[in-house]
C-alpha cells in the first residue's frame, strides 16, 4: 500500500456496485453542504452504514471517489494488457 491508501477514511460499508457507489458519493457531497431530509438521510445511511458528520462526509467522499479512480485505472490497464496480448497474437501468426 501507498501512503494514500493508507490514509483513506472510509465509510463502515463500501457499496459494491458502481451505481451505489457513485450515489453514496452525490448523498455524501449533499451532506457536506446540508442537513440531508429523512429520506435521503436513510439512502445514505443504507449506503454507507452511518449517517456522518459533515467533516466525516467530506472525507468519506474523497476516499470513495479515490476508489472509483483507481478502479478506472484498473480497468484501462488491463485494457492496455489485453489489447497488447491481441496484438501480439496477430502478429505471431
């Protein structure tokens, strides 16, 4: 692990689907700004597991978006693997 992942804070659950994941990050980056209604309030609770304070949200939000990031980095490298494994097997036959 790098020095950032180490640093992340993050929230009691970590959605697993790439949906859930970027509305927890929305509700999160709403209750930064505000007091969220019930409704939304318990969204994000079943989300992340906690209805967090506003500093907490703001720091939840980052480390969840610093996890999509390097999920899409993930996936262009192995696009880049893949893609240069093809290549190879075109040009070997």
């Amino acid at each position: 692990m790098n020095k950032q992942e180490n640093s992340l804070n993050l929230p009691p659950t970590i959605p697993n689907f790439r949906k859930e994941l970027e509305q927890a990050i929305m509700l999160l980056g709403n209750r930064v700004q505000t007091d969220l209604k019930d409704k939304t309030k318990k969204k994000l609770i079943k989300l992340v597991g906690e209805y967090p304070t506003k500093e907490t949200a703001y720091e939840w939000k980052l480390s969840l978006k610093q996890i999509v990031k390097k999920e899409k980095d993930q996936k262009k490298l192995l696009l880049i693997v893949i893609t240069s494994s093809t290549n190879m097997i075109y040009l070997q036959k």
